[in-house]
C-alpha cells in the first residue's frame, strides 16, 4: 500500500500552522499522530496535497491544570499522556480510562486526542468522556479564535465544524464539579485494536443522598455524540436507587439510534445502551470520594 | 520534493533522501537494508512493523520517514550489543517463543518498551503492553514466559 503523493512541511509555531492553512485550506491535512490519516491516505480516502505534521510544537501537546479553573489539553497531546497523566486519572477519570481503551499499545503512543476528535468517528473513545466534562473546543486561525462545544463540534460522521483554514489548539475542560465521579466503559468484541459497538460516559455530582449534576453521554449509537438527555432530567434532584437507575437506562436506550453493521446489529447496541448505562452511573457514584 | 534526511538509528546517524510519501518502515528496508523490521498488514493493525522511537512503540508502516527527524529510533538490528543478544531476544529463544519468526522483532520490541518501563510485569501487564502484536504461530503464551523469564529485567 502506497501513498499518494503531497508535500510536507513541520512548522514549529502555532503561528507557522495559522499562515500555512490560510493558503493552503482544504487542500492540507493536519498531521500528528497519523493513526487515522496515514491509513486513511493508504485507502486512498484522503489525498491532501500538503500535509502540516504539528507534533513538533510543543505548546500542542502541554496538560495544564489550574487548580479550580479547570484543565486545557493540547490537541496534540498523545493519548498514552492522556491514559496515564495524574491530573486526568484523579480529576476526570472518564477520560483516562477511555484514553486507556484506544487502539493498541502502540497506538496509544502515536495518536493524539486531536486526532481521536477530529477524525470524528462516532465511536471516538476520548469523545464521550469529554462531553462528560463539558468539554470546549479552542479552534484558532490567522483570523482569530473561537471556541465551541465538543458536542456541537461534531456536526456527523468524519465531519467536524472546522473550516478549511481553521485548525484545533487545545480542548478545554471545566472543573471538575464537587463531590463527583465519572466513569467510561465500551463494548466490543476485543480487548484491543477495537471499534466498540457502544460506548458511555457518566458524570455525576452528589448533594448528600441526592444527584445534583450530572452528564451521561453515549457514542457508536449516532452520527454524533449524543447526550442521555432525558435520563439525565430523571435523575437530577433525585436519590439514584437501582429502580431510578434502570429507569434513566432505559430513557438511554430508547434515545439512542443506532444501525445494524458488521460489529453488531441495532437492537443489541440498543440493548447494551441499557447495560453499560446502569454499569457506568453505579461506577461513577460509587467512585465519588466521601 | 524529495528532501535529505538525517535520521539516527541505533545510535548511527543515517543520511537519506526521501520524498515526503516514503513510510520510516520502507525506508529502514529498502534504502538502509535494516530489514529485520517487518512488514505486515501495512495499516497499523499487526504491529509487526514495531519500531522505537525515543523510547515509546510505534508503528512504522505508518509513519513518515521524515517526521522520524531529530529522533532516536531503535530497530530490532539495534537490541545486539558487541555480537551478543539482548537478554530479551535470549529470553525469546530460550523460551520457545520464536517459531517463524515473523512477529518477532514488532514483539521483541514492543517487550523492551514494557520492560524499560516496568522490569517486573505481571502476566495481565505484558499481555496489554504486547496487544497491539499480533502472532499466528505461537499462541502468545510463551511470549509471555519469555518477556516474563527476561533476566535483569532486560537490562544488560
């Protein structure tokens, strides 16, 4: 397998990034860790005339915590960084354990969690966690900046809401709410180099015995990541017994449009909407430090 | 444009032209004849293909040659040291854990990333570190004795 031909250019600002895209637009593709495009590229799917490697700008790939600020994660951060950094295993624990499912060893070392967004695929691991966390996108471009909600970021499968000269800095995370837990789980039928059939994302603050806050978000089971809305209204305000619970997992699943493919059929992916809801909430309320 | 190259392999430096498109694993086989780096699926699947680069596991059929610049990178070629092998691949060998060969070096790689990081895993730890290498032949349990059994925790 070939790649097509293009040229290739590693700037070393964000800046350089800015002005090359600004001439280049759709005819570039960024490049960082390259686990989706480079395949991509093989298939022929992309065939960029220029492609704009950003893993040597080191302010891309910084974790930075700012104790009760919240957390900015550059979009070139490697998604092993992400796995195991811990800040994120402490603070936003659905995101490491999703981080920690991607791909394979090696991939984990190669690929970046702007990549893993970017790219867009419904079954992202890093996307359904950062939805969780109300995570904001930190687009920027020779005409400025603008930030926009990871859940609006994503506009369909492979399709984001970037514009040609527009490239992704940074994601930003709010603080983690007080007296929470999250949680993240998938289904396949891997342990690795796997593209799950459902994922989940749970994130959930408590006011003594009550819920007071909280964001479940589901992925594989729409174009795009899909919040668990009306499971979430049923479950703001109240106590989360068992019987609550398989009431809000059932609100998921019957939420959740997902299709028939080759990894499994839509009324199993329906069904296990259920399954891994009531798993990750249980997971994330037990994980809440008393 | 084909571009010169400086690469560092092993701890050599190589001088190379590439054109943008030339994968680090075409490069290693074809232009510097270190082809003890195999190539297998040519997507990322099998791991085969595994080299490191500063330290980590990466997989080089699907990675440019020229974004390798100004990196370490270590091949399979790069684990003998004065004529003799790396307690990892002795490990290999004494272990039954080589039967054709061909996942070996991705494996043996990808062993010495784990044991850099972690001298003493357990079995669950190295079947993770090793799932992105695939092997038709040996049903992956005396690889795993191997990367268990490696003396010194793989350092010489």
């Amino acid at each position: 397998m070939h790649l097509p031909q293009f040229q290739y250019s590693a700037p070393k600002t964000s800046d350089e990034v800015e002005a090359l895209l600004a001439e280049q637009k759709d005819k570039a593709k960024i490049l960082a860790g390259g686990t989706d495009l480079i395949v991509q590229m093989k298939e022929k799917a992309h065939r960029p005339e220029f492609i704009i490697d950003i893993t040597g700008i080191e302010s891309l790939s910084k974790i930075n915590y700012d104790n009760g600020k919240g957390c900015t994660i550059g979009s070139a951060t490697k998604i092993e960084n992400i796995e195991k950094t811990d800040v994120i295993k402490e603070k936003y624990a659905a995101l490491s354990k999703g981080a920690s499912v991607i791909g394979s060893t090696q991939i984990r070392a190669m690929a970046t969690i702007g990549g893993n967004t970017c790219n867009a695929s419904p079954c992202a691991d890093t996307v359904s966690p950062l939805v969780v966390f109300g995570a904001k996108v930190n687009i920027t471009s020779k005409n400025g900046k603008r930030d926009v909600l990871l859940e609006k970021f994503i506009k369909n499968n492979g399709v984001t809401d970037l514009n040609p000269d527009e490239f992704v800095e940074s994601f930003t995370l709010e603080e983690p709410w007080p007296n929470s837990g999250s949680a993240y789980e998938y289904m396949g039928l891997r342990n690795a180099m796997e593209i799950d059939m459902v994922n989940f994302a749970a994130n959930i603050a408590m006011d003594g015995d009550k819920i007071k806050d909280i964001r479940l978000a589901m992925g594989s089971v729409s174009p795009v990541p899909l919040r668990g809305t009306k499971a979430e209204e049923m479950l703001k305000g109240q106590v989360p017994t068992d019987e609550l619970i398989e009431k809000a997992a059932k609100a998921c699943s019957d939420a959740s449009i997902p299709i028939d493919d080759i990894r499994a059929s839509a009324d199993y992916r329906r069904e296990i909407v259920g399954v891994l809801a009531k798993r990750v909430i249980k997971k994330a309320l037990a994980s809440i430090k008393k | 444009m084909k571009q010169a190259l400086e690469l560092n392999i092993n701890g050599l430096t190589y001088d190379v032209v590439v054109s943008p498109r030339e994968i680090l694993a075409d490069v290693l086989r074809e232009k510097l004849g270190l082809i003890g780096t195999k190539k297998g699926c040519g997507q990322g699947d099998c791991g085969t293909c595994t080299v490191l680069i500063d330290g980590r596991p990466y997989l080089s059929c699907i990675t440019l040659a020229l974004s390798c610049k100004g990196k370490e990178i270590l091949t399979i070629e790069g684990m003998e040291k004065d004529g003799e092998l790396h307690p990892i691949q002795k490990s290999y060998i004494k272990n039954g854990a080589v039967q054709c060969g061909f996942c070996t070096p991705g494996m043996i790689m990808s062993s010495k990333a784990l044991l850099d990081e972690n001298p003493k895993p357990t079995e669950m730890e190295i079947r993770r570190a090793l799932e992105g290498n695939l092997c038709r032949c040996t049903g992956y349990t005396k690889i795993v004795e191997a990367v268990q059994n490696v003396k010194q925790g793989g350092k010489e």
